[in-house]
C-alpha cells in the first residue's frame, strides 16, 4: 500500500483537525479573558471597588491575590512540566486513552468553573479552587497537546498547518467574547456563566469528533501505520517460506499478498520501508534531527510572550475619547494579533519559505526579536525610562499586525517542519519535544516580561 494508494478526504478529516487545534488553546484562552471576572469575585461581596480587606486586629489588612501572576505562573509550569513528561512517557499510556482523557478532563474542568459562577464562596477558598483549576486543565492541555502533535504528524503536512490554523482560531474566540462582555447589557454573573458554558460545548463536540476520526476511511489509512510493523514482519515470515520453496526447484510465480515478484528477487518498496521503521528511534536520536526546529520555535514564542500581553495591554489611545478608550486595547490588541495570527498561520497552507533546510530560516526567526523594542516604544502608561516613539494608534496597529502574522507563520512552519525531518515512527515524539520547546519558549517569555516591564 502506497501514498498513491490513500483514499481522498472530502473535507470530515481536515474539520476535525482543525477542531482538535481549536480545542487545544481554549483553555488558556478563555482564562486570561475571564481575569476581570476572576477578580471581581476575589473582592468578595462587600468590596465593590479595589481588594478584599481582612481584620487584623483592629487594623484592616489589604489581602492582594495579585490573581494574574499566578495564574500566568500556574498555567505555564504545568505545561512545561507535563509536556516534558508527555515527551519520555507517552509509550505507557495508548494515544487513544490519552487524547480521550485528557479532553474529559478538561471538560469537567470547565463544567467546575461554569457551576461556580453561581456558587456563592469566601475569596480565599475560590482563589485555592479557581488556581486548582488552573493547574489541572493546563496539566491535561499540555499532554492534549503533546499527542495531538504526535497524531498530526502522522498525516500529509497540511494536516499540521490546519491543526496550527485552529489553534490560531481559538484566540479570535477569546478576543470576541471579551467584546461581546463589553457590549453584554447582562449582569456580570450571567454573561460570566454564558462565557464559560461556551468552552463546555466546544470541548464536548470536539471530543465526539475525535472518537469519529478513526471510522473515517482517510484517517484510518495513514493512522494504521501505527501497526504495521506486526504485519510486515509477518509478510517477511512469509516471503522467506517462498524463498526457500524457491531453493528447492519450485520456480513458479510466486505472490504473496502482491508484495513478491517472480522468482521471490524483489520485495515491495514499502515492506521494506516498514520493517526499518519498527522500532522507534530514543528521544535524543530524534532531538539530534529537529533541534533547530525546537529552538526556533523557542525563540519565537518567548519573544512574542516577553511582551504580549504583558506590554501591549499597557498600551494607550493617543485620543482622548473615553469611549473609544473601552475598547482600544480589546479591539487594536487582541482582536489584531488573534487575528493577524491565524492568518499568518493559514498562508503556510499556500507559501512555504524558506524551506526546512534553509539557513535563512532560523534567521529570520532570531529577527523577530526587534519587535520588543518596537512595541516597548509606543504609547504606554507608567514609563519611567523609554520615550514614546509610535505615539499613534495606526503605528501601535500596524506593528502589532507585523508581529503577529510573524508569529503564526513561524510557529506553524516550526512544528510542520519538525515531523517531516524524521521516519513515521517518531513523529509521535518529535511532535512531543515540539510542543516541549514551545512551552519552554512561554515560560522563557513570561519571565522576561517581568524585567521588560521594569525597564518601560
């Protein structure tokens, strides 16, 4: 059986990778959106303005959750951390089991967090729930994502980029609903329920989907190879029964399951591939192969988390409407960069340069580093040090669009190019190590946000 020989996907399977990427980046962000929500409820029902205040004696204490620190922080640890493990672990646990546990998890996880919108409890004891929660639906994301990687890659590599594609999406999904918040006239505990029930049905749909993927004859095809080394290696018992029939005078035709030619001289072409593929090459052997890949892929999203949004929610109008004031920064920030980033993503369906193996490749990777300097100097609030140089919406506009379609591109060629540079057999743990080295890339960004924002 050959590439020539796969059946045509009509459009089922490129929808339901496409979700499976959608599905990966919804938690986190649909989390970050929801931080006004979160710390609404953290001032606790007799504060409507500023922190809860706690009795000290007879001085009242200001208790500061300081909630976006750590959820930032107990979003990224477990990601780096599980993905890692996702990396050397994942022959222990099926695939199957995996990618279907993790994403019942996750959708418990949000079923948790839609039923404690109308759950009246103390600050102290939603902060420790609402940050379990964090840690736990970004543990399950982080191998979600990890195998999902590892699954893609087994497909044709425009599987990959519609995978990155949905990822992209799911930031759009974030950005509207947090216009749609600002426009909602409901009271904040509806829209907040309204909020979170959306992520509930989207994880429930994908995860039917997923269980579709295996009956759908195009997936099945490429998704096979997972076991075939057993069958080819049964092929080979038999060839070597015709060969020795051979040896014995019996030079008939001889043809077994359309694999061995006349006279038993020549085995097909992809028996042979499969038996050098039946064993998995060591995490190290497969790193040796994709590094750049991994590093650049590290580079560009610890330069895009350095300061996105860590700089540019700190970033101003230059006019002075009030109005327009409300949804500057949801509109030219968010709604922009998602966006410009799934568009930047989406194009790699159409242009590939440079290619895998250029050395322009990682330069322009290491590029991208001279958009922190760029947003650093547009109009910010609180500055003690840099001055403004891109003082207009239109500049802080078209930066943010630039950096984002950069973003996309790169990381989508990234983690594409990554599988095609080792044998089938390992696109499960390159897709691993990917998604380790993108997590890496996060953390690296958040922490250098804090001395980027010190320096502003």
């Amino acid at each position: 059986m050959t590439n020539q020989n796969a059946p045509v996907d009509r459009g089922a399977v490129a929808l339901i990778i496409f979700l499976l990427g959608l599905d990966t980046l919804l938690p986190w962000n649909f989390f970050i959106t929801a931080t006004e929500y979160f710390e609404d409820r953290l001032k606790g029902p007799s504060a409507s303005n500023g922190p809860v205040q706690v009795t000290n004696g007879t001085a009242p204490v200001t208790k500061n959750y300081n909630f976006a620190s750590w959820m930032t922080l107990l979003s990224q640890l477990p990601l780096l951390l599980f993905t890692l493990a996702n990396s050397f672990l994942y022959q222990l646990v099926k695939e199957k089991i995996r990618i279907a546990a993790s994403m019942g998890a996750i959708l418990f996880l949000f079923i948790l967090t839609a039923i404690m919108v109308r759950v009246n409890v103390q600050p102290d004891s939603f902060f420790s729930i609402t940050m379990a929660t964090i840690w736990f639906i970004n543990s399950f994301g982080a191998v979600l994502q990890g195998s999902l990687f590892g699954l893609v890659g087994l497909l044709p590599p425009k599987y990959s980029m519609l995978f990155m594609s949905g990822q992209g999406l799911a930031g759009i999904f974030a950005s509207l609903a947090s216009l749609l918040s600002i426009l909602s006239k409901a009271d904040k505990a509806s829209a907040a329920l309204g909020y979170f029930i959306t992520p509930c049905v989207a994880t429930l749909m994908t995860l039917l989907c997923y269980l579709l993927l295996p009956h759908l004859e195009f997936s099945r095809f490429y998704l096979a190879k997972e076991s075939k080394p057993e069958a080819a290696g049964e092929l080979l018992k038999s060839c070597e029964k015709d060969k020795e029939a051979l040896a014995n005078g019996d030079n008939k035709l001889i043809l077994t399951n359309g694999d061995l030619e006349a006279n038993g001289t020549k085995h097909s072409q992809y028996m042979m591939e499969q038996t050098d593929d039946s064993s998995r090459s060591s995490v190290l052997a497969v790193f040796k192969k994709i590094w750049v890949m991994a590093l650049c892929v590290t580079c560009v999203m610890a330069v895009t988390l350095s300061v996105f949004p860590a700089i540019t929610v700190q970033v101003r109008s230059v006019y002075g409407n009030a109005e327009w004031g409300r949804y500057f920064l949801c509109v030219c920030c968010f709604i922009v960069f998602n966006v410009m980033d799934l568009i930047g993503r989406s194009v790699t369906s159409v242009v590939q340069w440079p290619s895998k193996t250029s050395r322009l490749f990682p330069v322009l990777v290491v590029a991208r580093v001279v958009f922190i300097p760029l947003i650093m100097l547009c109009n910010t609030s609180d500055r003690q040090y840099l001055p403004v140089l891109f003082s207009h919406d239109v500049a802080f506009v078209t930066i943010m669009t630039l950096f984002a379609l950069s973003n996309g591109y790169f990381i989508c060629l990234s983690m594409s190019y990554a599988p095609q540079l080792v044998r089938s057999k390992d696109c499960e743990t390159a897709g691993a190590l990917m998604t380790f080295f993108l997590a890496l890339g996060l953390s690296l960004g958040a922490a250098f946000s804090f001395l980027l924002k010190s320096l502003l």
